[in-house]
C-alpha cells in the first residue's frame, strides 16, 4: 500500500487521489520538461494518471494551471522586498538581503520559478506575468538608486542594468542548482551576494602613476 499524492494511503488498484496543489507540483514538472507550448490537458493527465475530466474537478484547465504557478512564484519573489532583514536597515543592507533571499526562494520554489523564466508572452496569462515581472525589476532597481544615494554601491553603472545583471546572475540557478544536492542553498545564497554585491562596490582609489 503506498500514500497518494494527497497522503492518504491509496487501496491496491486504487488511482491516486490528488488535490489541487498536488495536481499543480505534477502539472508544472511537465510544462517545465515539455516546454508549455507544447504541453496538452493529456500529457498533464497522463502523468497524473487521471482522465482529463478527473483534473477538470480542480481547475479549467492549462491556461489556470499556469496562472496559479506563475502567480505562486511572483507572490514569493514580491514578498521578498517587502521583508525587513533588521530595524532601521539601510538600502544597502536591505539590497545584500534581498539578493541573498532571492536565493532561497529561488531554491524553494525552484520548479515555478523555472516556468515563469521560460514565458514568452504567448498569452494573456503569461502577458500579465511578465508585467509583474516588470514591476519586480523596477522597485529592485529603485532600491539599487538609494543605495548608491547612500553611499553602499558605486554610482556609475546604470541602476537598472545593475538590476538585470543582478537577476540574470541569481536566475541562473535554475540551469544547474538542484536543492537536493551536495550544495546547501545557504552556501549558494552566501557566495552568490558576496561576489555580486562585492563587484557592486566603490572602485578602489587609483595607485601611483607609473
């Protein structure tokens, strides 16, 4: 006798009871290996080991599946800049927090977060995604601004591609970092906001003329 997916222990011969979360974790695995373009309601349910109607009891299909993954990856990364890492922290402080919890979330969330990087705009869901998206890179962005206000971060790189190259660095992860592996994601977080936020640091005064 083996557990489903919903942790009730399932009767021999019978399918796997799934709830809505559970169907979700499955549904992404696939869109994420077959692209989500070329993904159907069959695939889904093949996997699942359900018929099509039986995944119809929980959502209206592809297109919800997707907005709930998406949507549960943009409310973790989001809930990020809200969080404060001490009372009163500087935008410097609150800068090196942000990178270093991005990856964590980043790892707990690792297969959402992998589908909302892989959208291309194809529909209104994933339009509305990339907006949010958007939205993130721009209060990232003006939370660099006060850091170089501040004093924390040098001043001549444009705040908004240091924001892109930021991201682009922590959103690599998802091409190799397997939460589990060998590698804790505390070392991961660690190293990736000290060479990031180091290479963001005021140049060192020029040595003597030669």
């Amino acid at each position: 006798m083996t557990d489903t997916p919903t942790g009730r222990p399932a009767r021999r011969g019978e399918r796997p009871a799934y709830d809505r979360d559970s169907l979700l974790a499955v549904a992404v695995a696939v869109f994420n290996e077959r692209g989500y373009d070329g993904t159907g309601m069959e695939d889904v349910a093949r996997r699942l080991g359900l018929s099509k109607s039986s995944i119809y009891h929980h959502v209206s299909g592809k297109e919800e599946l997707l907005s709930l993954a998406v949507t549960r990856a943009l409310d973790a990364v989001f809930a990020v800049l809200d969080e404060d890492p001490a009372p009163g922290a500087t935008a410097t402080a609150r800068l090196r927090h942000v990178l270093h919890r991005s990856v964590e979330v980043l790892a707990a969330e690792l297969p959402y977060v992998t589908l909302l990087l892989r959208l291309r705009g194809n529909s209104d869901t994933e339009r509305r995604a990339l907006e949010r998206r958007r939205e993130f890179d721009h209060r990232f962005a003006g939370l660099v601004i006060r850091a170089a206000a501040e004093g924390g971060v040098r001043v001549d790189i444009d705040p908004h591609l240091a924001s892109r190259l930021l991201f682009g660095t922590v959103n690599s992860l998802i091409e190799w970092y397997r939460p589990d592996g060998d590698l804790p994601v505390a070392t991961v977080a660690d190293a990736l906001t000290a060479m990031l936020f180091e290479g963001l640091g005021r140049p060192a005064p020029a040595g003597p003329a030669r």
